[in-house]
C-alpha cells in the first residue's frame, strides 16, 4: 500500500514512468528507471505472435511475472489479468488471489469500466490494488488499433468511466488510445492519476511495450517511438562470436579447461 500511496502522490507533482517486462533479465533493468512495472497480455502478441491478447492464458501470465518478480526491487509490480478470468465476480476474486499469491506483485490491471465494475470493487473490498484501462481495450478488439474519444456517446462513456473507476478506489488508469482533448480532460477532472498509451502528453504519466521502445519487437504502431535498436547491438555480438568460433579465436585457453 505504501507504493501504492507513493504512485498516488505523484499526479501534478512529478511524471510516472510506467514499462513493460516478460522476464527477470529485462525487469532488472526496466526497474532502474521507472515506477511502474507492468506484466502485460501484450506479450501474447509480442512474445508469440498470437493475433489477440485473447490467447494469453492464466499460467503463462503467472510464470512469465514470477520470472518478472525476481528482477523488480523497488518499482510498483502490476500484472495484467487475461481475458476470461475475470468475467464474473467471483472467478475474478478467486483469480485475482491466486495472481497475487504465486507472483507477489502488488496490483492487478483489468480492462475496462462499468461493465467490470462489481469485479472491481470485490478484489477492493477484499484489499487487492487494481489498476485500471479505458480507451482502446486490447482483451475487447478485434483487429486494427483505433482511437477512441471520437463521439458524444464514446466521450461520455469514458468520462463515467472513469469517474467511477475513481470513486471504486482504482489507484490509477491507463488510457489507450484516447484523443488529446478527451485524455487531457480526464486527467484533469481525477484526483487518481492517469497513465497514457497513445494519449498524448497531458496524461500524468506514460507506459510503453519495453520491446517497442528497445526494437526488440518489430511494430509501426503511431505512438510507439524507437528509442534504441537493441538488436543492433545484439547482432554486433553474435557475429563476433560466429566469427571467433569459425576462425578459432575462441575458445581461448582462459576459457578452457
Ligand atoms: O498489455 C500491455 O502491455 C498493456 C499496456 C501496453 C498498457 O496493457
């Protein structure tokens, strides 16, 4: 909880940092520079190629975020729960438990608003942080990324959203994909704070797909920016292995027994 407060406190004070991690090696690292680590269903796609978060099953968000937990030492730990689990109340609890308890991470993510919301407000009652995602909700597409905030009706329903979402003690959103006038409006009429993808700068923070920002994965999604092509330097290494070992270079007799 005293994470929790800490990520609470942030909004209007300071920006929060929130990224992506499938695993221990890449938590380690993620975790120096953020605050937020999320387990995301993304990696259904990312790590294997499945065409919808849909595919992502219970045990493999649990293995990929025990691995996830041995490398995050200070940042706020979030795992996403994968579609179906949460479809009613009490599989949503029951879930929820079993998530915290075989991960140890501190808060879960659900995706949506009014239609969850007597799930939410179960896993609150029973002292589970939930973070929430409104906007674009991967686990409810089919298809293309499409920005949302583009009617009456779909503005509205994302303000009651994510009013109610508030008032039920989610301790943070994550909007996806929401235009700027309507993420900005948003953040500014919540106390909780708002974490964008996709939604412009006026969100009180930003998460991104580790794999995107590092050029791990390969996606020309708009709101994904490459910030380092990492498999540059991966190839650079794996060649000059390749080569050592093709003109015996290597092993040396330091690297033998
Ligand atoms: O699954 C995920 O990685 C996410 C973020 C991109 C917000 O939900």
């Amino acid at each position: 909880m005293k994470n929790i407060k800490k990520i609470i406190n942030k909004k209007n004070k300071s920006k929060i940092v929130c990224l992506t991690a499938y695993s221990k090696n890449i938590a380690e690292e993620v975790d120096k520079h953020v605050d937020i680590i999320l387990v995301g269903d993304s990696l259904g796609s990312v790590l294997y190629n499945y065409s919808t978060t849909r595919k992502v099953t219970l045990t493999e968000m649990i293995k990929h975020s025990k691995s996830v937990r041995l490398g995050v030492k200070k940042s706020l730990m979030v795992v996403d729960m994968p579609f179906n689990t949460y479809a009613n109340k009490n599989s949503a609890l029951k879930n929820a438990k079993k998530i915290i308890k075989e991960t140890r991470c501190d808060a879960v993510k659900l995706e949506g608003g009014k239609k969850i919301i007597n799930q939410i407000k179960l896993l609150i009652k029973n002292k589970i942080p939930v973070m929430g995602h409104l906007g674009l909700l991967p686990q409810s597409t089919k298809g293309k990324f499409k920005s949302k905030g583009n009617t009456t009706k779909e503005i509205n329903q994302l303000i009651d959203d994510a009013l109610l979402l508030q008032k039920n003690r989610v301790f943070a959103i994550v909007l996806e994909c929401i235009k700027t006038p309507i993420a900005k409006k948003i953040t500014k009429n919540l106390d909780i704070p708002t974490i964008g993808i996709g939604s412009s700068v006026h969100c009180d923070g930003q998460v991104l797909v580790t794999d995107d920002l590092i050029g791990l994965n390969h996606t020309n999604i708009k709101f994904v920016k490459k910030f380092v092509n990492v498999r540059k330097y991966i190839n650079a290494g794996l060649r000059k292995f390749a080569s050592d070992v093709r003109s015996n270079k290597y092993p040396t007799k330091k690297h033998s027994y």
